[in-house]
C-alpha cells in the first residue's frame, strides 16, 4: 500500500529520535483523523487525545467516533479527553480584566 512509505517513515523517525510513543490530537477533521491513522498504523504506543474548548458538537462528535475507531482497530492506541472549557474562560476572564484596566489607565 501506498502509504506505507509514510508509516516506514515515522517508524524511523520515532526509532532515531528514540521515542517509542506518539502523541496527536485529534480534533474531528480530515488531517487529523488521517494522522492520527498512520500513527497507530506504525504499531508504536499512540495517544490520542481530544482537547474541546467550546467545540461545535459535531466536531466533538467525529473527534470521539474516530477515537472509538482507532481503540476498536489497533491494540496500540490509548484515548484521552481533555475539556479545556474552564480553562478558557478563565483566560479570557483575565484579558478582560486586563484590557478594562489598560483602557482605564
């Protein structure tokens, strides 16, 4: 298969580098799915993790079936999900407060 070359690539990569693992994120979109994919197709240790923040559910939603896919297809593959929504608003929340007073002074 054609996409061999790419798997036989990040396999090498992952051997020179002397990392045994990798780590994508997986956000419901093309590039990652395909990433993701050819990662696990390597048979290394694969993390894929989800990381929302204020997601549109559908994207959410492909982001997990995806994952689920993954899991049910390769051994080597460990899901995570992270809701970064708190982590959001409180950053954001410091902007504001940040910007009001720059704006005041």
């Amino acid at each position: 298969m054609k996409y061999t070359f790419i798997t036989n690539w990040l396999r090498d990569y992952s051997k020179e580098a002397n990392d045994k693992t990798f780590v994508i994120g997986v956000s419901g979109g093309i590039d990652s799915a395909v990433t993701s994919t050819l990662c696990a197709e390597t048979g290394a240790l694969t993390y894929v993790v989800s990381l929302p923040i204020e997601q549109n559910k559908e994207e959410l939603s492909r982001a997990e079936s995806h994952i689920e896919w993954l899991c049910n297809k390769y051994e080597n593959v460990v899901p995570l999900q992270f809701n970064l929504d708190e982590v959001f608003w409180a950053f954001k929340n410091v902007f504001e407060k940040e910007d009001k007073l720059a704006l005041a002074n």
